[in-house]
C-alpha cells in the first residue's frame, strides 16, 4: 500500500489538449519503489564498501586520489570534541557524526556517516524523479546514477561534509512542491530541506543559493505557471525562502561573525579557483577510480598539469549518461512530450547548465577577450570558497534525471532497437561508473608498521621518523599515543647516538617509512647499534631498541 501526501505528478494530456493546459494530478508517492531503490542502493553500497565494512574502525572509504590528506582525521576528532557551534561547525553533518561517535569509535562514526549517504541520495534522486513525472524504472536509473557518480564516489574518499549529496534532491523536490502548492505543511519541509542542505556543508548552502533563482524560474514557467493560484505559489515559495535566508544569516551573525563582518579574513587566494574549478572535459574523461580506465585518466591529468586538483575533476558524467541524456533532449525538441517526463527536459537542462558554467573557472581567455565566468563573480562576494567544481553535483544530478528520461522514451518506444540501445546504454554507464572494491579502501594509519604498532599490547612507545603535518598529526591519537612524530630532541632519525636517545627517552621502538630519506638512508646502511630490526612490511620497517640508557643522557624525555 501507498501513503497519499499530495505530491503532484503531470497527467497525460486529453486527445487534443495542448501540455500546458494539462491539470496536475495528486497521486500517491511511490514508497514502495522508493522502499526498493534504497534497499538495492544499500546493497551496492555494501558491496564496494565491503574492506570496510569488515575493519569499520582501521578502514577508511575510497581511493586516496590526492595523497593523505588530513581532512577525513580533523573531522573524527572534532566528532570527539563536546558538541559546539562555531565558525568552522557544519551542524547537520557534525552534530550527527558526534552523536554517532558517542557510541562508536569515531573512525566507525565516520564511516557509517560517510557510507549512509549513497542509500539516501539514491533515495531521495528517485523521489524528485518520481515527481518530476519519471517512471519507477526511469527513475531508478536516475536514482542509482546519481548515487554512484564519480564525483559522490571521489568525495568520499576525503569529504564526508561533501559527500552528503543526499540533500540537493531532497531540497529541489521540496522546493517544487511548494511552488506547486504551498500549503503549511509544504513550507515547513522547504525549511527542513533548506537547513538539510546548507547546514551539511559550507559548499551545500552557496550551492543552494546559486541554483535556487534559476531553478524557480524554470520551474514555474515551465511546469507550475499552468496550474491554478501559480502566482501565490510563486509569491508564498519566493516569500519563504527569503525568510529562511534571513534566519540563516541571523545564525551565522551569530556564531561565526567574521564571515559577514570581514569575510577577507577568512578567504582563499584567487589562483585557487583556477586549481579547484573543474575543466569543461572534466565531464568527458573517465573518473580515475574506474578499474579500466582510471589509469590512463591519472596520466592525462599529470600530463596536463593537474596534481592536487585532481580530486576536484571527478565529475564525470559517463558517455552512457550522455547518451541516454541526449535522448531525451533529442525527443524533446522533435515536439514529443510522451512519455510525460519528457516535458521536464528543459527545467533539468537549464539547470545542469547553470550548474556546469558556475563550476567553471572564473575566467577564460579568447584572443584579446577576456571571458569572466560566475565562479568569478562570485568569488567577489564570498571569497572565502574556492572548490567551484563542486557544483558538478548539481550537473550530475541532472545528467542522471535526464539519462532517466531517456531510458523511460527508449523502453517505452516499445520497439525492440529502442530496448536493445536502453540496454547497450545502461551496460556502458555501469562499466564506465564501475569500481573495483579491494581497491577502494586504505588504513586510517598511513604504513603496515603503523597497524602493526597499533595492535601490539599497550607499553610500547615508539617514534615515527617523520615529521608532523596536518595529514600525520592524527597519528597519535588513532594509535592511542603509542607512536610519536618527530619532534623535540629528536629531528633526524640518521643522527649518531639516537638508540641511546631513544633509550633515555623511554623509547621502546624505532618505525620507519620506505619512501623516505630516512627509509632511504637505512636501506643503504646497517642498522647502528642498539637498533634491531624487528618486523620488515613493503612500506615500512620496525627496529626494537636493544640498548639500556646512558647515564650521559639522563632519563628525563
């Protein structure tokens, strides 16, 4: 059975009715097609996530594209931290991630945070499907593509605020129902979905605020201006979103100041958009995690210059997607509205468009032309965001919407050519989304040392021969402060006399990193006196110090 809600779908048109005369329809959501997409979602998350799954509290998501990178370990340890409000507090994200962590060891918060996003964003795409006239396979495939993409996949390899996708379909599909009738009960989830999506992450709310205008505009003129009181649903939807927006500049006065106040302050350098803003054939390369593919993707990126805005590329939208999308579109403008989605092709294309030109860089230059792009007005207003390719989600989002459309035209066509392309289109978008899972994971430890230090009994105290960064100051405390970094006394594992050191020190164990000067230095040499090497791992090595302290060296650290 289905609950009624009184979300609105578009009707078939009566013989001879023109499409904008068409009466919207209340229908039922479809739970039970919802219920389905979510469950089969689930399964695949749990299929490419299942190396985590099995050590939920060493593991971490994704492939490191980028190197180690400290974000993923500050957000675990502010998860430890009393819940608080501030100028860096996501609340949507952090708050459940602290609740989580309350009762999970925060790596485990982490991962299950990160990994429930992909049943939900599968969840709520098929929603905004369904009422965007979709059909339950239609959008399914919506639904999937969208959950799956490249860019969800890639962010989740580093950004769990990031990889919250669920909230866009969720706030668009509430948006539209407001504009359709806005009644109470209607406003209330446009709040709910608004604070969903602007308070999980900073990139969320510009996101939101950048595609809202153009998303009413097409809507309403394209689906809503043909109903009854239109206007009211303009007005009312208008009216509450600039209430809302008020609210939301109320808090943040509130708790982060300087981001009105002086955003100067707190802004990124302008030659980072141009490291952070996607490319225009950033949709077109296969994604680097692809099994096949991915390896000659990373080539070109190196090859043209890209290393640490890599991650940022990750929008591609596969050439199945494509052509599926171009279907629809191709449809569309041959004057056929049937099967009724069809009619929505203008509202998702206009926004995939404005979504793609503000996840450009900010400008291009032509000749003697000079082209300034929206990422670089923007930037003018709120400087301190920088990573412009992240409104590719919004452009994949729409590419799986119109993929959909063009699944549902081809299966509906009822020929057999219509359904062996849907076929041969959906196989291509599989292998070119595509993962291979033993791949798709690392340790929240950077070597096999580290784990093996890790799950020795407690009373060693070893040091690390590397020095402390953003990304390995998390070492630490994921090993329970048996493992210190280079510091202090000590700041050069090559030095002469460091086993007595260590000794004194209290030291029980040296560990040593491969790809190292240090890794390096001992390969090339013996071990000195007083070290004994201990365990051997193709990244790293342990050396037990078999020295007793020197009096020379006293026994205080």
């Amino acid at each position: 059975m289905t609950a009624s809600t009184g979300w609105t779908v578009c009707s078939s048109p009566a013989p001879g009715a023109s499409p904008s005369a068409t009466p919207a329809v209340r229908a039922a959501v479809d739970w039970r097609g919802a219920a389905v997409v979510a469950a089969l979602a689930l399964f695949i998350t749990a299929l490419i996530a299942a190396p985590v799954l099995l050590a939920p509290a060493e593991r971490l998501f994704g492939r490191e594209i980028v190197g180690r990178n400290h974000d993923p370990f500050t957000v675990m340890r502010q998860f430890l931290r009393p819940i608080s409000f501030g100028l860096y507090t996501q609340p949507v994200t952090d708050v459940a991630g602290a609740l989580l962590a309350r009762v999970l060891y925060p790596v485990t918060a982490y991962n299950m945070l990160l990994l429930l996003s992909f049943p939900l964003s599968a969840l709520t795409a098929y929603l905004l499907g369904r009422h965007l006239a979709l059909s339950p396979s239609g959008a399914a495939v919506a639904a999937l593509a969208y959950a799956f993409s490249p860019f969800h996949i890639a962010q989740a390899a580093y950004h769990v605020h990031i990889a919250q996708t669920q909230w866009f379909p969720f706030y668009l599909l509430a948006l539209f129902l407001c504009l359709d009738e806005p009644r109470p009960m209607r406003v209330g989830l446009l709040l709910v979905a608004t604070g969903c999506v602007a308070f999980s992450n900073f990139y969320g709310g510009l996101i939101a605020a950048v595609i809202t205008p153009v998303a009413i505009a097409a809507y309403w003129l394209g689906v809503a201006r043909a109903r009854a009181r239109s206007i009211r649903g303009l007005l009312v939807t208008t009216g509450s979103l600039l209430l809302i927006a008020g609210g939301g500049i109320a808090y943040v006065w509130t708790v982060a100041r300087e981001v009105i106040a002086n955003p100067a302050a707190i802004a990124f350098g302008r030659a980072d958009l141009f490291r952070y803003s996607a490319k225009w054939w950033s949709y077109l390369l296969p994604p680097v995690q692809n099994p096949l593919l991915g390896d000659g993707a990373r080539r070109l990126w190196l090859e043209a210059g890209v290393g640490g805005g890599m991650l940022e590329q990750q929008v591609s939208l596969g050439w199945g997607i494509i052509a599926l999308g171009l279907v629809a579109a191709a449809r569309w403008l041959a004057g056929d509205r049937q099967p009724a989605a069809l009619r929505n092709v203008p509202l998702v294309a206009a926004l995939a468009l404005a979504a793609l030109a503000c996840s450009l860089s900010p400008e291009r230059r032509i000749g003697p032309f000079t082209i300034v792009r929206p990422s670089g007005i923007l930037y003018g207003v709120v400087p301190m965001f920088r990573a412009y390719a992240r409104f590719g989600v919004i452009v994949q989002l729409m590419a799986a919407l119109l993929a959909g459309m063009g699944a549902d035209w081809l299966l509906g066509a009822g020929t057999r050519r219509g359904k062996v392309a849907c076929t041969a289109l959906l196989l291509l978008a599989v292998g070119e989304y595509a993962v291979w899972p033993p791949a798709l994971w690392r340790d929240v430890l950077p070597t096999a040392a580290h784990r093996w230090v890790a799950r020795q009994p407690v009373g060693l105290r070893v040091l690390d021969c590397a020095k402390s960064t953003p990304a390995e100051s998390s070492v630490p405390w994921l090993t329970d402060r048996q493992l210190m970094l280079l510091g202090g006394q000590f700041n050069d594992c090559t030095e002469p006399n460091l086993p007595e050191k260590l000794a004194a020190s209290g030291y029980t164990h040296l560990l040593v990193r491969r790809e190292s000067p240090t890794g390096r230095w001992f390969a090339s040499h013996p071990p000195p006196e007083g070290l004994r090497r201990l365990e051997q791992f193709s990244d790293s090595e342990v050396f037990a110090v078999s020295i007793s302290p020197h009096p020379v060296f006293g026994e205080t650290p």
